[in-house]
C-alpha cells in the first residue's frame, strides 16, 4: 500500500473546513541588495507572523530537490497528486481554465498569436503582445475554418495574444504525443507538427493543414500574421477531491491556468475579483457551503518572474494587511503556502523549498516566531515533499482515521 492509497483507506468526512492559500512562487533567496533578506523577510507582515506563533512551520519540495517545477506540477504536489505521474498539458489547462468543456475524445493546443516575415521566420512570438480585444478579432477569422478531415476545430480567444484551439473526433480516434509548433526562438520557422502514433499522426496532419489555412486568413494581419502552438494535449484521467479525500472543494483563483487545475480535480470555481480582500472575502461568502478552499494569489509570481522584489514585498504585505479577514471565520485548518519558489534574482522558478506555515488546534507549535523561508528551516515539520501536505491537512482536520489495528 503506498501513501495515497493509506490516505484513501483512513480518510473520513466531518464538518471541518480547510483552507490552502497558495501564494503562487512566493519561495525566494536571500538578496544582497535588500539587506541581505528574501522578500519575505524584508515585508512589514505583523498578522503573518502572529500567526507563525501560533503555528507549526516548515519547508517542502515542491517535486523532489533540485527539480524546478511549472506551476501545473507546483499545484497537483499541494493538492497530493503525485506531480510526476500525474501530467496536465497546457493546452487542457488553459482551455478548462477559460470555462470550456473539454471533452474526453478532444485534444487541446494553446496558442500564441506571433509575427512572421515575408521569409516564413517568426520575428515575434507574442506579436507585439497584441491586445485581448485583437485577439477576439482575429479568432473570429479564424473561425471560418470549421472542420478538417472531419475533425472539428473549436477556437476560443484567451488573454493578450492567447487563444486555445480544440481539435473534437467523435467518430476518428486522435492523439495529443504531438511537438510544440512553436520554435521557442525567434529568427526560426515555426516547426511542422509531427505525431508519434498513429493517432497522433492523424491529427499532426489536421494541425498542419489548420496551421496553413490560418496563416493565410491571417496574412494580412500585420502584426499578428501568424500563430504558433504549445502544450498539445487531453484531458487526463484524474480523481476528484471528492472521490480521493471526500471533500467538496471550491477554488478562489483569478487566472484561467489554476482555475483549470481546480476544475479538473472537480473544485467548484467561486467568484475571483481581482484583489487580495476580494479573493478572501469569496471566502467567507462561501465558508459554510464547502469543506476545501484553495485560494490563489498570482501577484507574487509575477514579482518574482520580473525581477522585481519590491512588487514581491508589496504583494505580501497586501496578503499580510488582509490576512484578518480569513481570520473573522478562522477555518479549523489553515495552511499558507506556495507551489514552488520565484527568486527574483533568477527572474524564474525555483527548485528552492517553499515555506510552509501550518495552523490548527491540532498543529502543535514550534519556536518558529515569524514567517519567511530561514524562519521554517527551523520548523517543527522540518523539509518534506509537497504531495504530502494534503495528508497533514487531513490530519489536523480530523479527517484521517488510525491505520492498522
Ligand atoms: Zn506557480
């Protein structure tokens, strides 16, 4: 019997609510040039360090040392999917996360609207990050393309020069072990899709077809004359939060990506307004109806991602001032967390372990007395692996029977 398999033997259902707030790659490394702290320790965080008082800390892996994660990993470790045998490609992601259906018998594509030169070599892959508005536009033109070989081509606009394409056979089987059309590079074409089984093979040929056909309703359409394709894939077979920890679980999450992740593991997605209060305030608007929460902050991320610890710190302090509103209908276990670190030195995601900060009545305390990356080294649930903070969550939350006699 491995750990997911003891969690399934031992989990039981009560009244108690928990609540994971992701604070997506708040992980960081400490900065010369900021008093030598991580952005954690450099924010102004009062409740978040109140509250570490009152609970017990730690670091995880968000894969396995070393290995930096997307954040489509970074989540299913949180949500206690084993990360490495379970895969979602990008394509499921952002289709489900812009509220489409995906069916079983779909294959998805995310697509980037690019610029290509009379030379048939792409000079932008964002093209110019064109607006969403242009976006729309353009997806409509590409829409008069309704079908290929009798697979149906289903095209929805996403944010800036994002779009998905989902490629629907009933009757033909298709397959998704299909390459990125996307040569990652500019000065390059974009490459010819190729399928490694049969069904793939099919569908690589449809991609192909779709691809020329696109190019020329978008030939006049300087800047976005072109698109290219990533992360081909369908919809993998997952269990649900339900059927694994019976749990009716809801996600709080702005950003079509984690939305989808949420959607796939069968969480209801509640409103997502733009701001941290907004976020926490979906929250207690909703804390009686469900008994999982996942809420999702992306602003730390982004910070990370530019480079900009300033906007990290910012980001934090704003969790930190709205932390209290969580609090007025404390959940009876609360983890606050990440699914992977974005230094910003490395303007990128991280292998480095993410600060864990766990609290329940049940949590015991360490002597941990504020929250930030050096703080939990020295945490009572030391350094472990993220895939399993759902069974501590669990745990803490009663929901987790003796196993063995
Ligand atoms: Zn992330």
């Amino acid at each position: 019997m491995n750990y997911e398999q003891i969690i399934q033997s031992t989990v039981k259902s009560n009244n108690s609510k928990i609540v994971l707030l992701v604070l997506d790659g708040i992980g960081d490394i400490r900065n010369i040039k900021f008093k030598n702290k991580t952005p954690l320790e450099y924010a102004h965080t009062p409740n978040l360090d109140k509250l570490a008082k009152e609970s017990v800390t730690g670091r995880m892996h968000p894969i396995l040392p070393g290995i930096t994660p997307g954040s489509g990993p970074g989540h299913l470790g949180l949500f206690g999917y084993d990360p490495i045998d379970n895969s979602i490609g990008r394509g499921v992601l952002e289709a489900i996360g812009i509220d489409f259906e995906l069916k079983s018998y779909d294959v998805a594509a995310r697509c980037n609207f690019a610029t290509m030169n009379d030379n048939g070599l792409i000079t932008d892959r964002r093209a110019g990050r064109i607006p969403t508005e242009m976006t729309i536009e353009l997806c409509n033109s590409l829409k008069s393309i309704h079908e290929i070989d009798g697979v149906e081509i289903i095209i929805k606009p996403g944010k800036g020069h994002r779009f998905v394409t989902i490629f629907r056979s009933k009757e033909k089987e298709i397959g998704s072990m299909i390459n990125d059309t996307d040569p990652l590079v500019e000065g390059k074409a974009p490459l010819v899709a190729t399928g490694k089984n049969p069904p793939s093979q099919f569908l690589s040929k449809v991609i192909n077809q779709f691809i020329k056909k696109g190019y020329d309703l978008l030939k006049d359409k300087h800047p976005a004359n072109a698109f290219l394709m990533r992360g081909i894939a369908s919809k993998p077979k997952i269990p649900s939060m339900r059927d694994k920890y019976l749990l009716e679980s809801a996600a709080i999450a702005t950003y079509p990506m984690y939305r989808g992740i949420a959607s796939l593991l069968g969480m209801t997605l509640l409103p997502a307004p733009d701001s941290i209060e907004g976020l926490f305030e979906t929250y207690i608007n909703y804390h009686h109806k469900y008994d999982f929460f996942f809420i999702h902050v992306k602003g730390t991320d982004q910070a990370g991602e530019d480079g900009d610890f300033d906007s990290k710190v910012s980001c934090i302090e704003k969790v930190d001032q709205a932390l209290p509103i969580i609090l007025e209908n404390k959940p009876n276990v609360l983890a606050i967390t990440g699914d992977h670190s974005s230094p910003c030195a490395m303007h990128s995601h991280s292998w480095h372990p993410i600060p864990l900060l766990l609290h329940s009545q049940f949590a015991g305390l360490d002597d941990v007395k504020k929250f930030h990356e050096n703080a939990c080294n020295n945490g009572g649930l030391g350094f472990f692996e993220s895939k399993y903070l759902m069974g501590l969550l669990l745990a803490n939350a009663k929901r987790l029977d003796k196993f063995g006699a």
